[in-house]
C-alpha cells in the first residue's frame, strides 16, 4: 500500500547567541548534557535535547528560551550553531508539517528524566522570584545597542597588603534609563576583540547596589569586581574584563546591556527575614539587598536579616570596615576565614553549623529568604550544612526543600 511518507519535524532549541552572555547556567542547568560552547557560542545539541525546559528559568536573559521548527534532517549542527551571530530566522515557506509541530511543554521544569528513567531533580534552587518582590526590567540594552555609562567611582576594597584586588566601581547612567533591583547582574562589553578578531562578548556582573542607586537618588550603580590573574587552574591569565574594570579611571566611558536577572530578586514584605551566605566578591548582592534593607528600615521593615561571608583573610574580605560597623540588630554578620595564619581552616557552611539553633528558627518561618551567592563549591557544603541543621532540628529537609524552591525562597548563584 502506499502512503504519505512521514515527515519527521522538530521543535529545535536554540540559543540566541546576540542575547547571550555566556554565563554557563544553561550548560550546568541541563540534565542530559545537550548544551554545550565553544569560544564563541553555546549551543544546544538536536539529537539530545528532550525539550524539558529545566535551563530555560534559570537562564537570566531569556537567550536560552527560542525554537525553530525545521525537519528532522535539516537540523542546524552545533558545528553551524557555533558560527552564528545572530538566529536564522523562522522558516515559514516550507512544508505545512512545520506549522503542525506538538508544542513543547510547558512551564518549569523542576525535574527530568534521563534516557535510564531515573528522575533526577535538576533545578537545586528557585526558579521564581520571592511573591512580594518588585517587578525586574531586563534586556532593556543589549550587545548590538549597548548603553554607555560613566564611571564616577573605582576603590580598592581589600587592604593594599594582599594580592586579592577587589574593586568597587560606580557607574553613573546619567540621563539613560536603568532600572534595576538588588539581586540583578549587568553586562560589561570590554573594548578590543578577541584572538581571531571578533568582539568580546559582555561579561556578567552582580549590581552591589540598592535600587535607588549606590548614591541614594542618583541613577548609578555599583559592581565588585575582583582583578583576575589566575584561571582555575591557577595558570596566569588575565581576566579580559574584570582587569578592565578594575583599571578605570573616574569620567571614563563603559558600554554596558542588561539588566538581567527576573528570580534572584527580594521580598519586599517587611517583615521577611533574609539569610545570606556568600564568599568573596559573591558579597556584592548581599551589599545591594542589606543596603536596601538598611534604607527602609527607617521605614518600618521588622525582619531579620543574617549573613554568613566567607573569605580567605580579614584583610580580603570586601566591605570588612562597613560591615563590622553595622549594628548587631539590624544585621547578623558572621565570618568565616579560611586562611588566618594560626587559625583552623573556617568556610562558611562551618560558621552556619556553629549558627545551627538560629538558622533552624529562620527554617522554620515561611518569611525567611535564603540567598547564596560565590564560587561553585560552596554550593554543595551550603545546601549539607541546611539539610543537616534541619533534619538535627526535627525538620525534614527534602519536603521543606521543595517548598523553599517552590515559593521562591531558596537562591543559588554561584561560580
Ligand atoms: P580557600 O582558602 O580554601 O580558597 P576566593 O578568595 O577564592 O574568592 O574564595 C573565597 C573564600 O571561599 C575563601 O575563603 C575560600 O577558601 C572559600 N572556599 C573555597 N572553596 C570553598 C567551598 N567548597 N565551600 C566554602 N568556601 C569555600
């Protein structure tokens, strides 16, 4: 008998490589490794994705969230995707099947399944925001039509007897609107190009400051940014942009896109409680919502605020002067030193376990927000270190985990 000859359609995933900005979410996020990059772009592997949208939430500028649909057979090959600057645009003249695709499910993952069928949760923190959080603008400027903003600021944050060289920058926007909030990140474009003469792609920055500006009432902003001369390895390297930054001088010029960032954001109920963990330059959005907090205070907020703040010595630690300074009843600061000469190794998931009976409290009350931000291997140790005070505490931890990540209350990003 013969019949029409199947034709085999695919919602591909793509990457819009002019939004992106490389931060690797999408990459870590996916559960079956079909996001990948090369220098130039990430990519998304046709024959592997399985449209479980768990990178799609996390991703903080939407890049990560376009599809096409293509046959089967004309797939676009990650070798092709890495060449491109821009998406091809939505084929509409070809066969009807394109237009009949199923579409791909919908809403946000939170678990997946791999080609075994073993679930696995993929998603460690929130992928919504607090509810009472304020509204983000993002993508309001974007690698083709950046924004320049001027720097009005550059210090050095950490103590001239260490090699850390930490930096807090201001940039002023001037004229140009440039909303953000406290937990939003922006792009830097660093002048110059790269090896094979392209332009830099931006680099991603936390905003240190509040909303309403690091100068209340003016429309800056701030970043820390710490000078990088080693890569992971510890090879020498030179960070393209953060060396940049740390170099400018007062009235220069920077492009800057962005904001970014629609999760990572605070309650705005008064009475929340905000437990903050953070290592190194992970600090600046614990600055910006400690700031905000401080601000409206005046104005009646009642909830607590904790903070744990890991660095190798005193002297690294970004802010160290103005946090000490903060009264103890306004904020609950406890640092964690991982390389005081004389003293035991301390990381910040250890001063969290001396804090257990606290901590366990705030666990207990469904207004408290939990942040962290730093290097990637705190993750792992922060997440124990709640688990084990919880479960200690008579809490079960996989249920009140759920729940934290489910109502917005759990926030990871780290590096
Ligand atoms: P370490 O002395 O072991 O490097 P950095 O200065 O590199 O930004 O690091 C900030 C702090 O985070 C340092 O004190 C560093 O300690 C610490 N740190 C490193 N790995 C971890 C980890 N897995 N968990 C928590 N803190 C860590």
């Amino acid at each position: 008998m013969n019949g029409p000859v199947p034709i085999a359609v695919l919602r591909q995933h793509l990457i819009d490589p002019e939004i992106c900005i490389r931060c690797n979410t999408c990459e870590e996020t996916c559960p079956i490794d079909a996001i990948t990059h090369d220098s130039n772009n990430y990519v998304v592997k046709a024959d592997v994705c399985n449209g479980c949208m768990a990178c799609v939430p996390p991703c903080p500028t939407g890049a990560i969230d376009n599809w096409r649909n293509v046959l089967e057979a004309d797939a676009y090959s990650i070798d092709e995707q890495f060449t491109w600057d821009a998406l091809p645009a939505q084929n509409t003249t070809a066969s009807p099947a394109l237009d009949e695709v199923a579409p791909q499910p919908g809403g946000a993952a939170e678990s997946a399944e791999t080609s075994e069928g073993i679930e696995v949760d993929t998603v460690r923190g929130s992928t919504l925001p607090p509810w009472s959080s304020a509204r983000p603008y993002v993508n309001l400027y974007t690698h083709k039509d950046p924004v320049s903003a001027t720097v009005v600021g550059n210090y050095r944050l950490t103590d001239e007897s260490t090699e850390s060289d930490i930096h807090h920058i201001v940039l002023d926007f001037g004229t140009m609107p440039f909303p953000v909030l406290e937990g939003q990140s922006i792009g830097v474009l660093p002048p110059g190009s790269t090896k094979d003469g392209k332009t830099h792609h931006a680099r991603q920055y936390s905003i240190a400051s509040p909303r309403d500006g690091e100068r209340k009432g003016y429309n800056n902003l701030s970043l820390t940014v710490k000078r990088v001369t080693q890569d992971y390895q510890g090879n020498a390297a030179d960070g393209v942009c953060s060396n940049y930054l740390c170099d400018l001088k007062k009235g220069d010029k920077v492009d800057v896109i962005g904001p970014f960032g629609s999760t990572f954001l605070m309650p705005n109920h008064p009475n929340s409680h905000l437990l903050m963990i953070c290592t190194g330059t992970g600090s600046a959005p614990m600055r910006a919502m400690t700031e905000y907090r401080r601000r409206r205070r005046l104005k009646g907020a009642t909830g607590k605020l904790m903070l744990f703040f890991g660095a190798r010595t005193k002297e690294e630690l970004p802010y160290f002067g103005p946090l000490v300074n903060l009264p103890r009843d306004f904020i609950d600061t406890t640092l964690a030193f991982s390389r005081t000469a004389g003293q035991p190794k301390r990381y910040v998931q250890d001063a969290m376990r001396e804090r257990a009976a606290d901590i366990a409290q705030m666990l207990r009350d469904a207004n408290t927000y939990i942040y962290v931000c730093g290097l990637k291997g705190m993750e792992d140790g922060v997440l124990q270190a709640l688990r084990d005070i919880a479960e200690q505490h008579g809490l079960e931890w996989e249920p009140l985990w759920k729940t934290l990540k489910r109502e917005g209350r759990l926030h990871l990003e780290t590096y």
